[in-house]
C-alpha cells in the first residue's frame, strides 16, 4: 500500500530541501520553510495539549492570515479535523456549524469575537479553557503565539494515514442548512499533485491568496504551492482594493492568482496610474467561481502580457473537476474545459439517470480522487447526491462533439417561462456584454401571463445611469442575440454592494428572487 505525506508532515521534508524558500508572507512577516515547520510542530503539540486528539474537531473562524495557514498544517500532522468557518456569518449560523461538527476547541481572530461571545454558552462542547484568540488579547481567550510557545517544536508522533479525515467544511447553504463535507488528506493529496502536472506550479511559484480560506478554492490553491515547495502571499480577503493588489503584484514578484470575475472587473477599473504597476511576473491566471465573460477575458489578456489565462469548475464536495486551458479560452468560449488529470471521467444524465446524448442538457456527475467521502450526519443527502458511483452538485451540462463541456446552470436556477426552459448564464452572458454593464445575475420572477418572467438584476460601471442605460436600453440591446423568449422583460439596477453574494464571490439568485420576487 502507497503512503503519501500529508500537507503537514510534508513541511518536514520542505524544510530540509528549501531551507531559505519563504513558504508564507503577509504584509508584515515572512517564514521560511524551516521557521514554519518549527511554529506547526508547536502548534500541533500544543493543540494535543488542549486536549484534542486525533479525529477531534477545531473550529476556525480567522480571516485569512498566516495563522489560519498554520492551522492547517498543524491539524493535518497532527490528525485532528479542522472545520474552517465563513467569517461572514452571524451568531446563530456559527453557533450551528460548531455545535453541528461537535468541534471541542475555536480559534477566533479578535475582530469577530463579538460574534461568538453571545454563543459561548451555546456551545456546550467548547470547554472554558480551549478558545483562542488571534490578534489582540481578550478576556476567556488564550492568545495565539502563548499557545504555540508553550509547546516543543518536536515532531508530532501521530499516525496519521492519507483516507484519515482532515477537513470538516461547510457549503455556503444557498438553500437550507449548511451540510457539511467531510473531507480526507488524500482527496486534497491528490488535487496538490494535479496542480503540479495540469498548471505546472513548482517550486519557483509565488502565490497571491485573495480568496477567502475558509472556502475550498483557497485551500486548494495556495496549499498547493506549500506543497510543491513554492510561495504563498496571503492577504485579507475583505479588503480587496485593486491598487493594492497590483502593487503587491509588483513587489512581491507575483507568479499565479485565482480571481472571481468581480476581482478582474474591479482590476481593469482600476485608477490609470494603478495600472501602471509592472504585473510581468504573472504567467498563469485561474478565473473560478462563476464563468467569464469573452470580453473580460481579452481584456485581461491584454493587460497581464503573456499570460497563461485558465479557467476551471469543481465544487466543495467534487474538487476540482474540469479545467479550461489557455490555447482554448476563445476558440471554446464559455466551455469549462475537459476532465482534469486525475478525474475518472464525467457523465450527463437525465431526470431518470440516463446518460443523454452529445449536445443536450442533463445533470452533470463526475467520480474521481478529489471527491468527498459523505455528508456529516446526512447519509440520505449523501446517497441522494450519487448515481451508479458518481457525484453531483446540481449543476445542469451539456458536451459537445470535441468532448468539452458547458455549464448551462444550476438546477435550482432555471426559469420556466411560457412553458420554455431558460437558464439565466446563457442571459447573464449576453447581458453582461452590453457597454456599461458591470454586473449581472438573471432570474425568474412570478408572473401571470408567462408563469416566471426572466428579469435581469443589474451593475452600471460608473458613469452610467438611466440616461445612458436603462431598462428600455438593455432589452433592445438583447433582442436578436437570442431567443425572444430568453431576453428580459424586466429589468432591475442595483449598487455594486447590493449585489448577494457567497464568500467566495457567487451570485446568490435565491436571495435576489426573495428581494424581488
């Protein structure tokens, strides 16, 4: 039987073979492999201090920070399972993914304390003794580094196997209660070593991490590098301002990002005299989370020369699953690319599990080693998410003749309009490419006559307003591109911050239906 080294037992090998490599940086401290190994070896020991043992849950509500880096990778050698937390949520959404993932000790960053202090007492598998605190100190907190100090930078002597459990995350819960996705080291083993041959990072990458990392984008990409021995930059996720970015681009030497579409829209918006930054040490881009636009992407293109611009789908449960790659990103526009290395193959099946033919829609399924193990506590919403071995997260496909794939939407999405199926990404494509749009989301509202109206939910860039853009405007705009019963019939203009959305920058149509609907 193989043996693979998990994210954290890997640091020890990472440590002997880039001794001067900074493995982590922010804006105020730098680690190098060797530094970095010695703080998670006392982090993990510190953390069986505590009481934790191997398959006992942390909960982690950080920012992103070197700290909740370290977390990982501490948890990881030593087998206990972290459950990374969305720091935007409210008391009561953390008081049920802490209580629901039984966790028995909760790292805090100092900002969102008041958020878990009107649930201490709700939280009756925390002990007094096992909340930490990151940042400044606080009253019933143990402060960080006194947690890390007070242990031996010895190597834990833990056995922890590759199908061992290291990551109990929650999905954002566009529809219900969150469910939480029970994740092994080996499922994100596998994706490090698929980065490696399908992007090709290596040890020469320096990474930027905008994404939040509680979500699964961020700690697939930047343990990735952490992996293969490269460098990763972390920054705060909510405190995106495009000047910044591109000014850390340029002094940090910037090889790779992973950037929303919203991120690349605020990037080309940028004042003139940001753009000006030296970006040339970006060689490879991934837009993920939502599909781009053809003239975003060109723009992009242009303004990072050389790169090598990707496009990819997966979700929490599957992982990675298809990958776009740069030679295609015109010539299969809109397509989310073909099976990535290392993923069995897909499968498009109907409402009754047969496979459908090349060109036509059904639901899309994949099987491969990035995949979940189950849902905690929910073995019927588990089984109900397979078919004949296979996963899917409810998003509807189709394939065409050269075996890539498109994502038409989410099941959950679709409008019914005059009896006609209308996905909203094939409007939202359209619609996002009239002069003046910034951003858009499409969705069906209730309607007499049609049963649900498409109605379009829309960004101006600045400068535009009604008389430059309004509803009669977007509706001309869209006629003849599509069919008549595709484009708008209603059209909504909201500000840029009125926009719901996931962490990790998904337009939430559910939110936008109850508001409008």
């Amino acid at each position: 039987m193989g043996y693979w080294m998990n994210l954290g037992q890997i640091q020890k090998v990472n440590a002997k073979k880039f001794p001067d490599t900074v493995a982590l940086k922010d804006a105020m401290r730098a680690f190098t492999y060797p530094q970095m190994n010695r703080r998670i070896n006392q982090l993990a020991n510190s953390l069986t201090a505590l009481g934790l043992q191997k398959g006992d849950k942390l909960a982690v509500l950080l920012e992103n920070c070197i700290e909740i880096c370290e977390l990982f990778m501490a948890t990881a050698k030593a087998g206990i399972i972290i459950v990374p937390i969305n720091f935007r949520l409210v008391s009561a959404e953390v008081e049920y993914i802490v209580n629901n993932s039984d966790a028995k000790a909760m790292v805090v960053h100092d900002q969102f304390a008041s958020v878990v202090e009107p649930i201490r007492s709700n939280l009756k598998q925390i002990g007094p003794q096992n909340y930490v605190i990151v940042g400044n100190p606080q009253d019933g907190y143990r402060p960080y580094e006194d947690v890390i100090s007070a242990s031996t930078d010895t190597e834990p002597e833990i056995d922890v196997a590759p199908r061992d459990t290291w990551i109990l995350i929650y999905t954002s819960g566009t529809t219900g209660k969150p469910k939480g996705v029970i994740r092994s080291h080996e499922s994100h083993i596998a994706y490090y070593l698929h980065n490696a041959v399908d992007f090709g990072f290596n040890e020469h990458d320096v990474c930027m991490n905008v994404m939040p990392l509680c979500h699964i984008n961020s700690i697939y990409f930047t343990f990735t590098f952490l992996y293969v021995g490269g460098s990763a930059y972390i920054h705060p996720a909510l405190n995106f301002k495009p000047e910044e970015i591109l000014e850390i681009i340029e002094r940090e030497k910037i090889t790779f990002i992973s950037l929303i579409p919203t991120h690349y829209n605020l990037i080309l918006n940028a004042p003139e005299d940001a753009k000006k930054r030296d970006v040339s040490s970006i060689r490879k881009l991934l837009c993920s989370s939502a599909p781009g636009r053809k003239s975003m992407k060109q723009a992009v293109m242009e303004f990072f020369p050389g790169v090598k611009l990707y496009e990819a789908y997966g979700s929490t449960e599957a992982g990675m699953v298809t990958i776009l790659k740069p030679e295609y990103q015109m010539s299969k526009l809109g397509s989310i690319g073909f099976e990535c290395i290392g993923t069995d193959f897909l499968k498009i099946f109907d409402i009754d599990g047969n496979e459908v033919p090349v060109g036509e829609i059904g639901e899309l399924y994949s099987r491969g080693p990035m995949l979940f193990d189950e849902y905690y506590k929910l073995p019927e919403q588990t089984e109900e998410s397979f078919i004949h071995g296979f996963f899917s997260a409810g998003d509807m496909a189709r394939q065409d003749e050269d075996g890539f794939y498109y994502l038409v939407d989410r099941k959950k999405n679709m409008i019914i309009t005059g009896g006609e199926n209308v996905y909203p990404s094939e409007v939202e494509e359209v619609v996002g490419n009239i002069e003046g749009v910034f951003d858009c989301a499409v969705i069906g509202l209730t309607d007499e006559k049609w049963g649900e109206r498409v109605s379009a939910v829309i960004i101006r860039k600045p400068g535009y307003d009604d008389s430059n853009l309004n509803e009669k405007d977007v509706i001309k705009a869209c006629k003849g591109k599509m069919a008549s019963y595709k484009c708008p019939k209603q059209v909504i203009f909201i500000g840029e911050n009125d926009m719901p959305r996931t962490g990790t920058g998904k337009i939430l149509h559910r939110i936008l239906r109850e508001q409008f609907g």
